[in-house]
C-alpha cells in the first residue's frame, strides 16, 4: 500500500514534529553514574546446543576456546576504553577503564554494542578455526553489565568469575570422561551429585590416570586479555573512518596481551600490570571465596514493565563508514536494505515473541506482545540477544546479496529497549519511524543526485538548507528528471516484518502474485504503517485490544 501522492514531506514532518515525537519520552535513560567502574558480561545463547550441532569437542575444544580469546581482543582493539577481559568457555567479562565516557555510559548502548560486535567477530574468524567445518547457523549472545563501586568490588567479581572456571571445568572434565568410558549422561549425574573438590580429583587420577593439575591452563584457568605498555607491545594503524573526501583517517591501537593465570585476582597479579591498577585502580589485598549473592547485587538490571509493549531498536554504529568502505550505492542500496530484512525475518522466526518489526536504512524496531516473558523480561538480555543475532545473521548473509564484495569489517549495531504503555502509543511509535523514514528519504535522494552531478558535498547540504518538500520535489522532477513518488515503495517506505494469518502469494518478498507462503511464514512488506487501515486489515500482528 502506498502513501497517497497528494501528502507532502513538509506534512510529513509536521506530523514528526508535532504529533509524534512524544513517544520519545518513554525511553529511560540507564547511565552508570561515575565512580562506578562498568563490567560488560557476555554469555553464548544456547550454546550447549551451539557446541554439539558443531560437534565441539568435549570437555574442551580448544579452537573453538582459541575463537572465543579471537573474538575477545578484536573487541579490545576495537574500544579503546575496554582496557581487560576475561573468559573461559561460552562467557566473557570485559572492564572498561574508570573514566569512560563511552556511549555516555548508557547501560543498554554499551551491553549490545559488545555483544554485537561479539557475535560479528565470531562469523567472521570461524573459517579461521574451524577452516572444515560450516557453521551451520548465526551464533548469538546475551549480555549485563555489572557496576563496581570499587576496585575491591571488581576483585570480587574477577575471583568469583574464575572460580566458577575452575568448578565447571572440573565438573566437565570427569563428567565427559565418564561418559566416553561406557556410563549414559544419567548414570554419570548420579556419580558425581554431591562429590567434593577432593574426590573429583581422586576419580580422574585412580580411574583415568589424569592428574587434574597438569591439564592445559587454557581449561583450568581461563583466558584473560589486557592491554600493556609493557616491552612486546604490538601497535598496529587502523582505518578508523573516511574524511568527507574519503580520505582514510588512522588511529595506532594497541594489541591486546593474552595470559593465562591461576589468581587473577590477586594483588600481585593484577598490581604488576601498571596500565591496569592506573586505569582501573590497586587491589590492597588479597581475598578468599567470594560470594555471588554479594557480585550478583552489584547487576545494573532494567526489567521491563509488565504487560507494557516493549519496542527493541537497533541501529548501526558508525554505518556512514561500513556503507563508505563497502562502497553501496547511494541515496539507498537495495541489496543494502534487503539483507537488513533477511536479518530482521531471522529474528522473528527465532523469537517467537517478536510480532512485528519495521526497519529503514541501517535501523529496526522489534515490537514484542504486551504478555511476552523473554528472558522474564530482563532488558538487558532481550537487547543484546536481538543485537547479535541480527549482526551474525548479517555478516553470514553478506555473500547472498554481495557477492563480488568482500566484508571488509565487522559491522555492529546497538540497542535500546523501551516500553510503551498502550496500543495507540505503539502506533504512534511506528508512524513516527516511518515518516521519519519519508524526510530522510527525501533529503537523501536530492543531496546524493546534486553530488553525482559534481556539486561537493558542502555546496549539496547549501543548497538544499531551508527548502520545503515542494521544491526538493521540483528539484528532482525538473533538474533530474525523477519522480519521487514513483521511486520504489522500499526506498519511501522502510520495510515491515510479520507473521502471514493465512496463505498468500508474495514476489520477492512483498506481499503479492507469485509465491505461494504458508499461515505464520514471515514476510516483508513495503507498506503504508501510519493510516489505521493497514492495522485494521492485519489485526493478528498486534492483537489489539
């Protein structure tokens, strides 16, 4: 369906401006207020699943561990403020220094831009550690972030997460090999319930011959990843972004250094690091066990409000670069836009309670029913699971849509949660994106045609300073020959994702003549999202009441 021709973008803005943009207020801003020192946690979503339908190795699979130490310090060379990691098996915690203003240190920007990062990295290194075997389906990631008040409170944290590596590691290792001597998973269960420290150890020596001590530090110990003045260091230039002329702009960035070590946690470990104690601050002394309860407190948790719509969007971090460097066309790339939609479809099938999302250029929104209890609603899971999902989804679709293109790069996208209280709002949120989408369409379309026609970009964003709708229209009509209205309702209306109620025919992906899609497939349609007629025609998506 399409915007009737008549509606002008001037009206469109207006109705922005004055009608819609309310709905901004229901964001809540999650900053963590200073001296907090901020810890982003990221786990593998369902990765026991993960791990056997890749056939990882058990109880340990050191490539696919070496993957995750990969994945760890691109994102350590990629923010310059996440200054330590450390992780084993399926989780990683990354500390940001305790000046950090990055993201102006909101909570849910930070936690889903590390997750997707992550899970980008991830895609894109597997053939490097796994160069025989397919991944088989994007791998995705939930994150938190845990607020410190002191470095003591980190120390806390550091000790708790890495005698969790040890116990799990341990537990993992005699259970494995019980299993590969004869025992089922029940059996092996029923031996080691209630079996302390000691009496592990005992088993793997008398019954296997393995002295637990002597297993690869990788398993018993973790991994952890800093950056160092020390002598070693690897300084390496990067491309950080183009200039408005294209021209590359470099930033040195330091290598980030992987150890292995029993405390990571003691003084005399982490005080010997001067770049750590000096950005992050001393451990005056040592500890024993540390209490969860006590870290788990420390959890900087938004739940979101029950019975509310709940809208997670996502946007591209500094995609004005990635389009640059992967050179799409402009004012829209269709295969661009289209593999954005690919990815949104794959978050829909996998979330059952996402019923809705519109997208446009490098954004979506994810609309999930007023009842849902994903992840008992935890903002800060939904967020980050959504984010990395789309991104692997993203990178591992890239050669779909561009072939002849190599990814140059990850791409990463951040994300809010935000509810809102009633269907019309929800509507309204909607209707704001996509007449959002009609202004910077068009805005777009006359500043990339008077580039192209060898105005520089300074003289284009004069040009076009002040005009209406009307002229930008007379623009394009008169110097270019295009009829806005007739270019494609992708491009003017943004794309919208949902479930089929019954049967219908869909051509590349719109709703229409040819294919023939089943009750509940999800579709992509260009359509009009702001008049009523379109929720009215389609009542299931939202199931208003």
């Amino acid at each position: 369906m399409a915007v009737a021709s008549g509606v002008s973008v001037k009206t469109w803005r207006s109705m922005a401006n004055s009608k819609y943009e309310y709905v901004k207020s229901f964001e809540l801003e999650d900053e963590v207020m200073f001296p907090n020192l901020i810890v982003v946690r990221i786990d593998g979503r369902d990765f026991a699943r993960f791990s056997q339908v890749h056939e990882f190795e058990k109880p340990n699979d050191e490539a696919a561990l070496n993957l995750m130490n990969s994945c760890s310090a691109a994102v350590l060379e990629e923010y310059p403020d996440i200054i330590f990691a450390y992780g084993f098996s399926d989780e990683y915690s990354f500390v940001l220094k305790k000046t950090s203003r990055f993201y102006q240190r909101r909570a849910s920007k930070i936690l889903s831009l590390v997750a997707s990062f992550f899970a980008a990295a991830y895609v894109t290194k597997w053939k490097e550690f796994f160069p025989h075997r397919k991944l088989e389906y994007a791998p995705s990631f939930t994150s938190k972030v845990v607020t410190c008040a002191t470095p003591e409170v980190l120390q806390v944290y550091l000790a708790w997460r890495q005698q969790d590596c040890h116990a799990k590691n341990q537990y993992e290792t005699c259970f494995w090999m019980l299993v590969k001597s004869g025992k089922t998973i029940s059996e092996t269960q029923e031996v080691l319930k209630d079996t302390q420290k000691q009496q592990k150890n005992e088993l793997l020596f008398q019954k296997f011959g393995i002295n637990y001590k002597t297993l690869p530090e990788l398993f018993r110990q973790g991994s952890c990843l800093f950056k160092t003045k020390n002598i070693g260091l690897t300084v390496v230039e990067e491309t950080v972004k183009h200039d408005e002329n294209g021209n590359p702009v470099k930033r040195l960035r330091r290598k980030a250094v992987l150890v292995h070590s029993e405390n990571i946690a003691a003084r005399s470990f982490w005080n010997e690091q001067p770049s750590l104690y000096n950005d992050i601050g001393h451990f005056t002394k040592d500890i024993g066990r540390s209490e969860p309860d006590f870290v788990r407190s420390f959890e900087f948790e938004n739940k979101l409000l029950p019975l509310t719509w709940v809208v997670v969007r996502i946007d591209g971090c500094h995609f004005h670069r990635f389009s640059d460097v992967h050179e799409f066309e402009k004012p829209n790339d269709e295969k661009a836009l289209k593999l954005m939609n690919t990815c949104a479809v794959a978050v829909l099938e996998e979330f059952e309670d996402i019923q809705f999302a519109y997208g446009v250029s490098d954004e979506y929104s994810f609309v999930l029913k007023k009842e849902s209890e994903l992840y008992k609603r935890q903002s800060s899971k939904i967020v980050s699971a959504i984010a990395s999902l789309f991104t692997s989804t993203y990178v591992i679709k890239w050669g779909e849509f561009f072939p002849q293109k190599v990814l140059k790069y990850p791409p990463s996208f951040d994300g809010r949660a935000v509810c809102y209280p009633t269907y019309k709002i929800l509507l309204d949120y909607l209707a704001w994106r996509q007449v959002d989408c009609h202004i910077n369409n068009q805005y777009n379309t006359c500043f990339w045609v008077l580039v192209k026609s060898g105005k520089t970009k300074t003289q284009s964003q004069d040009y076009l300073k002040g005009t209406q709708a009307r002229e930008k229209n007379e623009l394009l009509s008169n110097q270019f020959g295009i009829e806005y209205n007739s270019l494609p309702l992708i491009f003017r209306m943004g794309s919208s994702v949902f479930r089929l109620k019954e049967p219908a025919a869909v051509e590349n992906g719109v709703v229409s003549g040819k294919k023939l899609k089943l009750e509940g497939e999800v579709v992509v349609d260009h359509c009009n999202i702001i008049e009523r007629c379109f929720w009215e025609e389609h009542p299931h998506i939202l199931s208003y009441s």
